[in-house]
C-alpha cells in the first residue's frame, strides 16, 4: 500500500526538474525565445512612457508655484 504512494511523489518530484537545454521540446524553446523577444520589446516602450515624467512633475510645480503666488 505505501509503495504507489511513495512511488506516485517520486513521479511528481521528477516532474519539478527541468530538462537540460538539449532535451528540452522544440515548443519550450520557441516559448522561451517569445519572452525574451516580448521582453526585448517592451523595455523601450517602458522607458518611453516615463521619459516625460520629470517634465510633467516640474510643470505640476510650476503651476502650484503661480497658484501660490496668487497668479
């Protein structure tokens, strides 16, 4: 009785481990590529979305700056 429950949590453990580069199924290659290339593309389009934020913080500044003033 104890042996296929020991022997189904070996079956389990083993799935945990990947296998080496070489081994490992054309489809998983192909998925780790698309990640990298998402990844590749992404950054570029993060950087340009905050580029502007130190000019949007200074302008905000600058307004409360003349709203203070009483301008």
């Amino acid at each position: 009785m104890r042996m296929p429950i020991l022997l189904a949590c070996l079956a389990l453990g083993a799935c945990d481990i990947a296998p080496p580069p070489e081994r490992q199924s054309e489809a998983a290659r192909k998925a780790a590529e698309h990640t990298e290339l998402r990844d590749a593309i992404q950054q570029p389009i993060d950087r340009a979305k905050t580029a502007n934020d130190p000019n949007v913080q200074a302008d905000q500044a600058r307004e409360k700056a003349l709203e203070d003033a009483g301008g």
